[in-house]
C-alpha cells in the first residue's frame, strides 16, 4: 500500500500531461477532468494522513532500492498535513478560477502549470533526501514562473523579475549547500544525514551547512532581509493563482525548516535559533508597515504574508516542543486563511472591477455574506479570539514570555494591532464606504459571483471550525511536532525496510 505515497505527485503531473497532450484546448470537459483529479489528489491525502496518524512513518522505497543509495518518500504527520493542505488549497483555487473566468477566455496553459506546481509543492513534502527536494523546488519554481508571466503585461514582466532572479539565486545556492552537505556527511538522505549529523554535534562544517540551508530557505520562505521580492510580484497574478501562492509557496520554505531543524539536524544550534527569532521579529513588523502603506487589496494581502511568515518563523527560533507544535498550527491556519482572503479580494474585484480602495465601495450591501466571511477572516488573520489565528499566537507568545523573550513578544503584539489596522483599511474601503458615482456593485454574472462566494464561504468555515476546533487541530499539530522532534522514529521508518544496494 505504501506504493500509494508516489500518486500525489504522479496525479498533477499525468493530469498537465493529458490536459496538454490529448485534451487541447480549454473547454468544459477538461475542466471537469481537473477538477475531478483535484477531488481524487485531496482524498488520497486525507487517506495517507490517517494512515500516518495511526502508525509510524509511511516510507516507499523508489525502484526497490535502499536508502541512502535509492530515492526515498516519506509521509510522517507534518508532511501528511501539509499534503492535505497543499490539495484543499488548490481545489479550491482550482474551482474558484472557473468563476473567475470564463472557459473561453482561459489560457490554455494555466490549469496544466498549476498542476505541475502542485506536483512539485507536492514532491517537496514527500522526499527523504535533499536532492530531490531541489528537484522538487525546481519543479515548483519553473512552474511559478510560468505561471508569473503566462498572462501578464508588459509592466507585469517588470515586476516579476526580482522573483525569477531572487528566486533563481537561491536555486543556485541550494545546489552550493546540497554539495558541500554531501562533502560533509557523505549522504545526502535525510535520515542518513540525521544519523550522522548527531555524532559530529559541535562541528564546524555542519553549522555551516545549517547557515546555507536557512538562507536558501529562508529565501523561500520571504524571511527578513530576503522579501523585497514578495509583496510586488504577488498582486500581478489572477487572484486564483495569487490565493494558492499566498498559500502554499512560502510554507513550503517553511515545511523545510521544520524538517530540517526538527528531524535532520542536532537541536543544539542555539546561535542560529537566536538568529532566526530576531529576524523574524524584523520580518513581523517591517512587512505589516509595507501593509498599512499600501492602497490595494492584493499588495496589503501581500505583505500580510511575509508578516505572517513572521509569526511562524519565530516560533522555529524559540525552538521548544510548544512553540513547534504552535508553528505547525499556525500554518494550518494561515494556508486557509490567506488563501481565502485572496479569494474573497479576487470577489470584491469582480463586483467593482478593481482591487483600488479608493475606487471601491458598497460591498456590504452588495455582498452581506461576503462581508461576513472577510471580516471573520480579517479578525483570524489579526489574531482577535476565538478565531484560528488566535490560539496560534496565543502559544507563540506563551512561549516567548516563558523564555524570556519580551521584546520579540512586544514585536508580535505591535504587528498583531498594525495587521487589524491594515484589514480595517480594507473593510472601510471596499465594504463599508458607499459606492463611487461612476461604479457599480452589480456583478455582470450573478451565478459566477455566486459561485466565487460558495467558495469562499467553504474555506471561511474550515478556518471558523480550526478555531472553535482548536483543541483538535492543536492535539494534531503536538503529535506531528512530537514525531518531528524525534530523529529516531524517521530514522528507524526508513532504514528498516530492505531492498537493493542495501547495507
């Protein structure tokens, strides 16, 4: 059955495959094709994440052969959350976009890119060794950036290109880490490098090693003095897109640093978790500044994301049991969270045909559920009780008072309020100020604007139930920042089955 832990890879890739191959052009039959593959990539995750709930890591061997000389998967509890997420983000978004634009008008490429972005996203999760994870990351990128320039302007290609660049730099620095990991361990799996990597605890080559991997990361990531990219190359992209980059992308970078300080290597890198934790109070507060400057939905939903990031980022630098268990939390919160504000944003624009605060209005009236569903969203995202954001910064912040952190927890709680005040900015333009003279609140297609609502009510529900549900999600959460934190139980998973090559 662990032949299974292939297929969340091998569907969105066979899915662009026959999209581009046999189906052709855009129409109605293709879209039910991806949507149905959507609907079959998301249960297939829901069942490995049970399976791996309920049992030691879920590993597959590649051709039969053995680690560390063959290619392994693996499918503990963090990587089968992150599966479910990354499936549930993208039905969503793949659904959403049928709304947003009509099948005539879509361009051809689009929905198989987004399927090979998935795949690579996806492939992220589930390899055991670093040079699969660059493939995978290479996989993602190259697809972003098709998807960055697919449909944009010329002023769009202006904006895209610190993404490729600062992107492309970080590609090539994965590649000096990959190298210089494998002259340090001699291994470049996973688990191997883990087994190693604690017998040489205190040694200079594997700090250093750590050092790369959190800058190219970190890059991923938008961590601190690594972000300029973000916030201008988001908003070129359709609000679908941008709902499921704004959702997936920067965890991955974060996936990794939790793998890689959890699982791979010694937990005794205490100057670089010191590190981490300032630059993520830097990451919180400078990026909601860009938020509060800025006068349209998609460029504050993009700088929200870095300051977020934030929040994530310093729980890793705090780096105990709670403040893990509390940054796998608050990932599952924000994927859904920010994922659906784009789209509410993506909504917003369909009825006043732009994103501008200034050139917006009369939404509340136009909208009511629509309103509802961004301020419950906006309060999440700020972090206002009982909602899902809350009880994430709640155990951040519980732990940084624990350590003694008090001007990092001053940082979080200042980004907290500038965050409310830059939804608010929102609120007040788009819904509550009236409607400008020249414009209109009345959809050109009603059944779209439904639809696009339905959508986003789903994901504002699955955030209110995170929320209401905290108890659950966090017991979730604790377990896989348990196994994560446990070398031994990934270690033994994978080296305890036999194959060919094998010691």
């Amino acid at each position: 059955m662990n032949n299974l832990l292939v297929l969340p890879f091998l569907l969105p890739v066979l899915t662009a495959v026959i999209c581009c191959l046999f189906v052709g052009r855009p129409g109605v039959g293709r879209r039910v094709f991806i949507a149905i593959s959507a609907v079959v990539q998301c249960a297939l995750a829901f069942y490995l994440a049970i399976r791996a709930f309920h049992g030691p890591p879920l590993v597959l061997l590649m051709g039969g052969w053995a680690p560390p000389l063959g290619v392994v998967l693996v499918v503990d509890g963090l990587a089968a959350i992150m599966l479910c997420l990354s499936t549930v983000v993208a039905l969503a978004c793949i659904l959403f976009s049928y709304a947003e634009i009509p099948v005539w008008a879509e361009q051809p490429l689009r929905l198989p890119l987004m399927q090979l972005l998935v795949a690579g996203i996806n492939l992220s999760f589930l390899t055991g060794d670093l040079f699969n994870l660059f493939v995978a990351f290479e996989i993602m990128l190259v697809a972003s950036y098709a998807l960055l320039t697919l449909e944009a302007n010329d002023r769009h290609i202006k904006e895209a290109f610190p993404y490729l660049a600062v992107n492309m730099f970080g590609s090539a620095l994965f590649l000096v880490a990959a190298g210089l990991a494998y002259s340090v361990f001699g291994t470049l799996n996973l688990a191997d490098i883990s087994r190693r990597a604690e017998a040489m605890q205190g040694d200079f080559g594997v700090m250093v090693v750590a050092v790369l991997l959190v800058v190219v990361f970190g890059i991923k990531a938008g961590v601190f003095p690594l972000y300029y990219w973000l916030p201008n190359s988001y908003p070129i992209l359709p609000f679908s897109l941008g709902a499921f980059y704004s959702g997936m992308l920067t965890k991955v970078g974060i996936y990794v640093l939790l793998r890689t300080f959890g699982t791979v290597f010694p937990h005794n890198l205490t100057p670089l978790y010191t590190a981490l934790a300032w630059l993520a109070g830097l990451t919180m507060v400078l990026a909601v500044l860009g938020a509060v400057s800025r006068n349209f939905i998609r460029g504050i939903l993009s700088f929200h994301i870095v300051s977020q990031i934030g929040y994530m980022i310093l729980a890793i630098g705090f780096f105990t049991p709670l403040a893990i268990a509390a940054c796998i939390f608050y990932v599952i919160h924000h994927i859904i969270v920010k994922s659906s504000l784009f789209l509410i944003g993506g909504t917003a624009m369909f009825y006043n045909r732009t994103d501008n605060l200034a050139r917006m209005g009369g939404l509340l009236k136009a909208s009511p559920i629509l309103a509802t569903c961004f301020l419950l969203q906006a309060f999440s995202l700020a972090g206002v009780p009982p909602l899902s954001g809350f009880w994430g910064k709640y155990a951040i912040i519980l732990v940084g008072l624990e350590e003694h952190r008090y001007w990092l927890v001053v940082a979080a709680l200042v980004a907290s309020v500038l965050t409310l005040v830059s939804m608010l900015k929102i609120w007040m333009g788009a819904f509550w100020q009236k409607l400008p003279v020249d414009g209109t609140a009345a959809p050109e297609a009603p059944a779209a604007a439904r639809a696009m609502t339905a959508i986003v009510c789903a994901l504002t529900l699955i955030s209110v139930a995170i929320g209401f549900g905290a108890e659950f999600f966090f017991g979730i959460a604790q377990t896989a920042a348990t196994s994560l934190l446990d070398p031994s139980q990934y270690r033994e998973a994978v080296f305890s089955l036999t194959g060919k090559g094998g010691q």
